[in-house]
C-alpha cells in the first residue's frame, strides 16, 4: 500500500469513542497533590483523599480529561 492509499485509509476510518457517556461534566482536582476525581466518580465532597484540601472543579467539552 503506497502512502495515498495510507493515507485515505486513515482519512475514511471512522473516529474511536473513547470519552463515556456517562454524563461528567469534568472533574475535580488537587493543585498541591495532582489528584484528579473525575465528578460522576465523587463521593460526597470535593476533598482531596491524599492531602484533605479542597479541590477545584475543572470542565472541558469534547476531551478526556478535564485539563
């Protein structure tokens, strides 16, 4: 296969589903210890497990992750 047809071969193939759809909105993070809870993984309050602060919530649209 030459590298036209390579290339229209991945032009044609169909976008992979990697983001659920499990309704998140983003996720919540830890500045200080890098923890990211995605918010449909969140139990009770956006506190960070590892150091007990408060996280900050963080949205993005139409990405994995909420960076």
């Amino acid at each position: 296969m030459g590298l036209v047809d390579s290339m229209k071969a991945a032009l044609s193939a169909p976008a992979p589903k990697s983001r659920p759809d499990d309704g998140s909105e983003g996720a919540y993070w830890c500045d200080d210890c890098a923890v990211r809870i995605r918010d449909v993984e969140l139990e009770g309050e956006p506190v960070c497990p590892d150091c007990g602060t408060e996280m900050r919530f963080e949205r993005s649209t139409g990405r994995d992750c909420a960076c």
